[in-house]
C-alpha cells in the first residue's frame, strides 16, 4: 500500500513538473505592462494604514509602560517570596511585550514597502 501511494506521489510529481515547460518566442516589452498596474488609491491607503498603525502602537506602548511600572513597584515594595512570584510573571509580559513590538513594527515595514512599490 505504502508503495503504491509513493508511485501514485511520485506520478504526480512528474506531472506537475512536466506541466510546466513554456516555448515562448518573440520579444517581451516590460513597457507595454505598464498600464495595467495603477497606483491609484495607494497614497489614502498609506495614510490610513499610517494612523492605525501609530494609534495601535502607541496604545501598546502605554499600556505596556503602565503594566511595567506597575509590576516594577509592586516588585520593589514586596517581601522576598513576592519577589519570586512577580518574576514568573513578568517573563510572559517580556515575551509579550517583544511580540507585540516586533508584529507592529513588521506589519509597519510592510506597509512601507508594499506602499513604495
């Protein structure tokens, strides 16, 4: 059984690669492809794309600011014991904190680019 569906992979794989094969002739003129592709639009949506990226980050960096203020003085104003406890959880709020300052960032810079295009 093990056999017969490796042949049956192995079959459509040679299709698949035979299947992509292309005699094209003539010459190509990039210039002539130019008026299908329009950057109309492309300025309002980097405005928009602008303002609720810096809205979404500045929220998390002030929520994040507040939540660490908040642990570093309860971390300062606790006994030993509470102090183990507090940085159990503050490696989730770090782990939290750089995913949600790198996804901000990365969705960002590819709004930069796809924009620039």
């Amino acid at each position: 059984m093990k056999k017969l569906v490796l042949m049956f992979l192995l079959m459509v794989l040679v299709v698949f690669t035979a299947i992509n094969i292309s005699y094209a002739t003539g010459e190509i003129d990039p210039d002539s492809y130019k008026s299908i592709y329009s950057t109309a639009g492309v300025s309002d949506l980097r405005t928009k794309a602008g303002m609720a990226i810096n809205i979404v980050q500045i929220g998390g960096t002030a929520v994040s600011l507040v939540a660490l203020i908040a642990m570093g003085v309860k971390y300062m104003t606790s006994s030993p014991n509470e102090k183990a406890d507090i940085k159990t959880k503050l490696v989730p709020y770090v782990i939290g904190t750089i995913i949600f300052f790198a996804a901000s960032n990365l969705v960002a810079l590819v709004i930069k680019f796809t924009t620039g295009m």
